[in-house]
C-alpha cells in the first residue's frame, strides 16, 4: 500500500468514526460547526498550524492546547475526546484533511451534492448565485457550491461537479495549443 493511500485510509477512517459518533449521539451538526471553526482557525493561524503540525511539541503542549481551545468555545465533549485520541495515536498532524473529510462526509449523508468553481477573477455574490442557480437545473437542487479564486487560470472557469469537469480556462486552452504543437 503506498504511502498516500495510507494516509488517505487513516484520515477517512478517523473522520469516518467521528462522524459516526456524532450520528449516534445527535451532535453531528453542532460538531460539524465546530470542525469548520478548527479549520478556519488554521488558516488564520500559524501559530496553531506549528502546534499540530511541529513534531518537536509533545503530546501533553498539544493537548493542553486543544483542551483550552475546546473549553474557551465550548466545544461538544465527544469532539474533545476526538482531539484527545488524535493526539495519542500521534494523528493530529492530519487534523486538517480528518476534519475536511468529516464534513465532507456529513455534506453527503445530507444529500449535497458538491460542486468545485474556480474563476480567475473574484465574482460578486450575485454572479455566484446565478452560477449556482444553472448548476442545479443539471445537478439538482440540494447543490452547494465551493468558490476559489484563482488568477493563474488567466481566464475562464473550471467547473468539478463530482466526476464532472469542464475547463473553459485560457490556461487550459493554451496548454491544449501546446500539446497540439509539439504533437504535430
């Protein structure tokens, strides 16, 4: 098994299991609330980034940490244990991805369909609305949309609806040029 299937296996099963036991005890939105609030809180902070991140910090600096973060907001008990067992089994380096792929997952169990946009500008909310909008006439109505900003594409957009891609970038068509250039 290779090491990115490994990782990707760990991080599913962690974040399986805590969506299980949110399930159960009937936590599961509360918790999905709190997870989008830890991962915000990594993008916002490098200092916390260090913490789960750092193999130098022990399990006890870590779990100090996330006890105090947990108690500040109070945070759902079951997801204090969570962290607590992340940190023993030395897994809180992936907290990230575990937590993206909870709520990855508790997006499915609702029944969202997941569609990916990037654009080379930034659109208005009125833009993404109507992008949206057309979206669910071919996708259904229970769609949520994940806006990226991305001015590399040059222009365009890229549009990932599950296995559905459509590329209309400049980017993409100047690497198609390419391609069709050195082919021929």
């Amino acid at each position: 098994m290779s090491n990115k299937s490994l990782k990707t296996s760990v991080n599913n099963s962690y974040s399986q299991a805590l969506y299980e036991l949110t399930a159960e005890n009937k936590t599961t939105e509360k918790v999905e609330k709190e997870a989008n609030a830890i991962i915000k809180l990594m993008d916002e902070s490098p200092e916390f980034v260090s913490l789960i991140k750092d193999p130098t910090n022990t399990q006890n600096d870590q779990e100090i940490v996330m006890v105090k973060i947990c108690d500040k907001f109070k945070f759902e008990e079951i997801f204090v244990k969570f962290f607590k067992l992340l940190i023993k089994k030395r897994r809180l380096f992936f907290l990230e991805k575990i937590l993206k792929d909870f709520i990855t997952i508790c997006s499915i169990q609702r029944g969202e369909v997941i569609a990916k946009l990037t654009s080379a500008k930034e659109l208005s909310k009125s833009e993404l609305e109507n992008i949206k909008n057309s979206l669910k006439d071919n996708f259904g109505t229970n769609l949520k949309l994940k806006f990226n900003h991305d001015p590399s594409i040059i222009g365009g957009l890229i549009i990932q609806v599950g296995s559905i891609m459509i590329d209309t970038s400049i980017k993409n068509k100047l690497q198609q040029i390419e391609n069709n250039m050195i082919g021929a």
